[in-house]
C-alpha cells in the first residue's frame, strides 16, 4: 500500500541539515555546519605512521572507515571540523560524492552508535536502504589518522 504523502513539506528551518558520506563500509550523517569543504579529485598521500590530504599549506590526517586511508589518487574526500587535531581539520575519503539532507525528527531512526573513533549518536537516516548515522565529529582520545 503506498505511503500517504504531506500536502505541505515540513519548514526546513527546523530540519537537520547534513551531509550523507560513505566512507569504505561507514555511512556518515554529519551536519552540515561541521563540513569545511568537499575536495574532488584528491590525492591522498601514504607515510609509515599516518596519512594525509595536502589543503592550502596543511597536511590533513586522512581516513577512510574506522582507519587511516591507503594511498588515493583523485578521490573524494570530506573535510570536517576536529578541533582535537592539531590542524583542526580531518579528511574523510568518499566512496563517492557526498549527498546533502534535511532530515525533520520524525524522519530519524533509531541506530547502533559508530566505533569508538567516531562521537556519534544512537539515531541514523535511511536513504536508498542506508542508515546514514548521526555523526559529529571524532572522540578527544583518538590519535591522529
């Protein structure tokens, strides 16, 4: 039986607007206001301890999933606000290109929470039979990527 639909869509002023990521087996909803920036076409680059995204004259430590990225040559990456890294900034390597949504209360569901690198909340958004969850940045004890 199809769904009943809204005459008049919710105000998007009360939504919660976020950018849907998916990061190797990770699917991400990060609000929009901690995205600095997505860059297409990116390098990552590969050191023994870490890795990292060249942006403006900084090295952005670079993951992908729960771990440090391997080498990419153009690829998609997202970066987010982590003030708990010295360059405030952490990249996030894409699958593909990031989505945007304004996702209204009810349109949540309830999630499992990210693995410990991740602060994250017990509430995802479906999107294609994805539950993209509630995401806001990384944890203060984490090391850098």
């Amino acid at each position: 039986m199809p769904k009943p639909f809204r005459l008049y869509g919710s105000s998007l002023s009360n939504a919660t607007k976020v950018v849907l990521i998916e990061s190797d087996q990770l699917f991400l909803a990060i609000p929009a206001n901690r995205v600095r920036e997505v860059l297409i076409a990116a390098d990552v680059h590969q050191q023994p301890d870490h890795s990292f995204t060249k942006y403006q004259d900084l090295q952005i430590p670079t993951i992908l999933g729960n771990k440090p990225s391997p080498s990419l040559t153009a690829v998609t990456v997202a970066l987010i606000y982590a003030e708990v890294l010295k360059s405030g900034l952490l990249a996030i390597a894409c699958n593909q290109l990031p989505g945007l949504a304004a996702v209204h209360g009810e349109d949540w569901q309830t999630a499992p929470l990210l693995p410990a690198i991740w602060q994250s909340e017990p509430r995802g958004y479906n999107k294609n039979d994805k539950i993209y969850i509630y995401t806001t940045g990384i944890n203060r004890a984490t090391k850098a990527a």
